[in-house]
C-alpha cells in the first residue's frame, strides 16, 4: 500500500518549496501579529500605520496610501476605523485646504509604548530559537531574497518598498 504525500510535502509540489515556506511564514507571521495586536484594538496594518505615525508626525492621507501600497479607498477605511476608535484625528491640511492630515491623538499616543512592545516582541518570537549568528543570516537572507524578488518586477517596485 502506498503511503500518502503529507499535506506539507504536496504543497511543496504545487507551489515549490521556497514559495510554500515564504507562504507560510507570512501567514503565521500575520497571524501572530494580530493575536498581539487584538490586545490593543489594532489590527496589524493599523499598528503599522500608527508606528509610521509616531515615527513621522502627521501625514497626508494620500502619503499613507503611498507607504502602505492601498488604494484610496482602503486606506480611508483603514483611517476612519482607527478614527472611530479614538486613535487617529484627520483635519485639512494648513498647506491644502484639498488635503487631509492624519495624525494621533492622546488615546493613539497613549498606545504607543504596548505596539512598540509587541512588534519588538514579534520579531523577538520569530528569532527566539535561533542562535544569533544564524539571527544574522536569517535576516541577510531574508533582504536578500526580498531585493532578489525586487530586481524582477517588471514595473519599478513602489518608491518606499524598502521602507516598510
């Protein structure tokens, strides 16, 4: 009687083992982020977005759009969530009266300590069981690999891919 091909092993034919590994580790890695983030109301995209924002002070919310590669409409979702929330205010742009501002609030603010700790707290779980030279390699080859995919795009990667 022949055996069965593991689940894992007929992915790896239909799909190619790197692609299958990249899959997966993408899932659990979003998926892990938003069981942490859940913590705090967030979901991973928003705790991105909120770590962007603490990081630059108020954008414009087409700048958003830009950096997270959404669409408009998306990303006006995504905002008005987290404006529902309490967590993010959008006013005109001084500049603009045609723009909108999108920048945190005190209740955004007062989160910032916990998403920083659970970003932190992430790449520290991916890492955990790995000795630190491999820790290196792993993210050396990982850049690498992204960069690799990159070059073979056949329009120009997004301006801030790089920066995500």
């Amino acid at each position: 009687m022949d055996a069965q091909p593991s689940e894992t092993s007929r992915y790896n034919e239909l799909f190619g083992s790197l692609n299958f590994a990249l899959i997966r580790l993408g899932r659990a890695h979003r998926a892990l982020a938003a069981q942490l983030m859940r913590e705090v109301g967030l979901r991973p995209e928003q705790g991105a977005m909120m770590m962007h924002l603490w990081s630059v002070g108020p954008v414009r919310q087409t700048s958003l759009a830009v950096q997270f590669s959404k669409d408009s409409a998306a990303t006006t979702r995504t905002v008005q969530r987290m404006e529902q929330a309490g967590y993010v205010r959008r006013r005109p742009d001084p500049t603009d009266g045609r723009a909108t501002l999108v920048e945190p609030t005190a209740a955004g603010n007062a989160l910032r300590p916990r998403v920083e700790e659970m970003w932190r707290s992430l790449e520290q779980d991916a890492l955990a069981d790995l000795p630190e030279v491999e820790r290196r390699h792993a993210l050396e080859l990982v850049v690498n690999l992204g960069d690799a995919l990159s070059a073979k795009l056949t329009k120009p990667p997004h301006p801030l891919l790089d920066e995500i």
